[in-house]
C-alpha cells in the first residue's frame, strides 16, 4: 500500500493509527497531541486508492463490507479519532472534491416533491418497527432527548424533552395541535393525555403510521389524536399550536420556504408553532455521502442561517430560540450502547452489512454531536409578537404543571404501547 498510508501521515495529528495492510504488514501514524488508539486492519488491496480517491464514503462502506475492520474496536473508536482530526481530514484532495460538487449539486439532490418525500421517508422509517423497538426508549421518540442534570436514563431524558417541548408550547385544554413528521405518536399522545388537547399527526411512513394509530385506540386516544398519512404541504385545517420535531432535517434545502410558509398558513391568528431541528454552529454544508446514500436520501440539517431567511420571507415572528448544545451526544450514545447490546437479533433479523451500517451511522452521528459542530435548535414562532408571554417565566411552572399530571398518563400510554408491539 502506498496511498493510504501517505494519506493518513498527512491526517493524523491527535491520538495513533496503526494500520494492517492486506499482506501483514504495518504502518504506524502517531499524532502530536494525546488521543485515542486505534488499529485497523484493510484486507482489500484495492482500499489503498478507493479511500483516498472518496475517503467518506469508501471507508464507510468498506467498514460496512467488512474489509475494514477496526481490531479490538468498532465504528467509533475509529470515527472518533477521524473527527479529533477532521480538520486535516476534510483537506484531503478526495474530500475537497466531493464536498465541492456536492455543494454544486445539493438542490438537486434535496429536490423533495411530494412523492419523492414519501419515497425517501419510507427508506429510512420503513426499515420495520421491531428493528426501532429494539434500542429506542418506551415511547419511540427518534430525536433529541433532554438531559437536565446528565445523569437521567433514556426515558426519563425523553419524558424531559415532551414536557419541555409541550410547557413552552403554552398549552390549553381543547386546543388543536398539528404534529408535523409524528414519528410513532409518541408527542401527540403526550400532549393529549397530559395537556388535553387534540392533536392531529402527519407522517409519510406506512410504518409508523400503523403503530401510531393503534397506540391511540390502545390507550383510548383515539377520540383527541388523529394519525394520518399525509403530506405536511397537503394540510388545509387552521390549528392553534404546531410542533415539529425532527422533522426539517428531511425538507430539503429548496423546500425550506415552502415548509415555513405551511406552517404559517396552518396556524390560526394567535398560533404558536415550536420548530425543533438538527442543525450546527458553522454556515451552510452538505450533507455526507453516507448518510445520503444509506440512511437519509433527500435530508439536510440546515443550519439556523439558512432557516431564518424562510422565516423571515414568510412573515413569521422569531419568538424565542434555544439551542440545545450537547444533549444529542448523550442520546445517540444510549442509542448505540442499546443497539450494540442487541447487534446479535439485529444480524438475525437483517444481515451483517445492515448491522455495521447502523453501526457506524449511529456512532458517527454521536461523534458529529460530541466532537464535530452539529446542535440542535428549537424555534418557537407565531404571526403575531404577542402571542406568547413577554418572558420565558412561563416556561417552568408550566412544566411543573405538566410533571404533575405526567404519572397516571404515561403509565396508561407506556401500557398500551407494550401491548401494541406485543400483538405486532
């Protein structure tokens, strides 16, 4: 091998690489400052260009393929030495050269009409719910968790996150709330159950939308939440609160004003919608090779730059926004540890190039929240300037508020959740 490793001398200033060549032999990168240490072994000779010619995606790929095997490790011990160097990383003539067409051709590659986003979602969320079931908390809740103190489990971070989310909504009872992107209903039951109000879902995936319907009739919800396979642009109804969470990241760049000024059409006069999506702390980007040819076709996390100019051009009031800087980190390592711990069932269930693909897509998404520049952020936005309270003083008796009526509700949906996928 000879242009692998020149590469990696190139790369390699945090922590050591060791690296075993198809014919045994070994070469040694050690960095300047203190990192970790990783070995890896590549048993196909043809990597020596492959991974230089497109670092991002052939490396991912041969670790998926399993001609790059990380030795006494996984997916991220590796990535996360590439992201304490990423710097040098993304100088490499390979990664200059893809990332730059990618920036040219990014319209195209999100452009996401109504049967493209159905297309791309069942990619991803049609995968099948058992697989999701597996290493997802209780309620299913596929984003962002909340972590007050950081020593929460999953569940309870998660229970934080809804009640977060619903107590800066300013919630009443009787209200109506459009959830966009609803994932498994998990938020639409909260709010129901602990806020009363009746809550309307929209999702593109057949999948989910089968569990989330019967978990309402199961927790006997059916007559406040209403799940329905639907476009977001397709909605027509006035509601009084919108939410979204996880859900922009799959608009695609060109759709972003179309999205926004949805959500200002839906929304009554003194409406209030909380926006909540990945994003991060540099300008405008790509979205990785991997991930969009593997996991999420069509998606791009925009960054707050690129979202406020839509808000802006659609009239909508900028009430408050939070960001949420390191709680994904803690979230995607529960994900992993709780997806490793079943890796087994799921190369059972799937086959090993589906499990290393997870693999490495949950680890590199920890390593981007820990050690890269993503965060998420929460707009909450209204037409009109007063339609929520002069100061954020709401917020925590609102929460109080919620946690107080929290018990019974979760118990009943948490039940009914159980015994939904047990009839599954």
């Amino acid at each position: 091998m000879r242009l692998l490793p020149r590469m990696l001398a190139r790369i390699i200033r945090k922590g050591t690489l060791t690296l075993i060549a198809p014919d045994g032999s070994e070469y040694r990168f050690e960095g300047e400052e203190p990192g970790p240490r990783v070995t890896v072994r590549v048993t196909d000779p043809s990597l020596d260009w492959r991974i230089v010619f497109n670092p991002e995606l052939k490396a991912a790929e041969a670790f998926m393929d399993g001609t790059l095997q990380v030795v006494d490790g996984g997916a991220y011990e590796l990535l996360e030495l590439v992201f304490l160097n990423k710097r040098q990383f993304d100088r490499t003539p390979g990664q200059v050269f893809w990332n730059a067409l990618a920036r040219r051709l990014r319209r195209f590659m999100q452009y996401n009409p109504i049967s493209r986003a159905r297309r791309n979602a069942g990619h991803h969320y049609n995968t099948g719910n058992a697989f999701y079931r597996m290493w997802l908390d209780a309620d299913m809740q596929y984003s962002c968790a909340y972590f007050a103190t950081g020593n929460e489990t999953l569940d309870q971070a998660q229970t934080l996150k809804k009640r977060h989310i619903a107590a800066k909504m300013g919630l009443e009872p009787g209200q109506r709330v459009l959830d966009i992107g609803c994932g498994w209903g998990g938020m639409a039951l909260y709010l129901a159950a602990v806020a009363g109000v009746e809550v309307t879902g929209v999702t593109l995936s057949e999948e989910q939308l089968r569990i989330a319907q019967a978990r309402a009739r199961a927790a006997g919800l059916d007559d406040q939440v209403r799940f329905e396979l639907r476009d977001y642009r397709q909605v027509t109804e006035k509601f009084d609160r919108v939410v979204s969470v996880g859900m922009l990241e799959h608009v695609g760049i060109g759709h972003l004003q179309e999205y926004f000024m949805k959500v200002r059409d839906v929304l009554k006069p003194h409406g209030v919608a909380l926006i909540h999506s990945i994003s991060g702390m540099s300008p405008p980007g790509v979205t990785g090779p991997f991930l969009r040819k593997y996991i999420f076709p069509g998606g791009y996390a925009p960054s707050v730059s690129e979202s406020m100019l839509p808000v802006e051009r659609a009239g909508l009031w900028l009430l408050d926004m939070e960001i949420w800087r390191v709680h994904y980190a803690p979230t995607l390592r529960h994900w992993r540890q709780r997806f490793m711990a079943r890796r087994d069932e799921v190369v059972r269930m799937y086959d090993e190039r589906f499990a290393r693909m997870w693999e490495f897509y949950l680890a590199a998404c920890e390593c981007a929240f820990r050690y890269g520049a993503s965060h998420v952020y929460q707009f909450q936005l209204a037409r009109e300037r007063d339609a929520m309270p002069l100061t954020r003083d709401y917020i925590a008796p609102a929460a109080a508020r919620l946690e107080a009526r929290e018990a019974q509700a979760l118990q009943r949906i948490n039940e009914s959740t159980e015994a939904v996928f047990a009839a599954a």
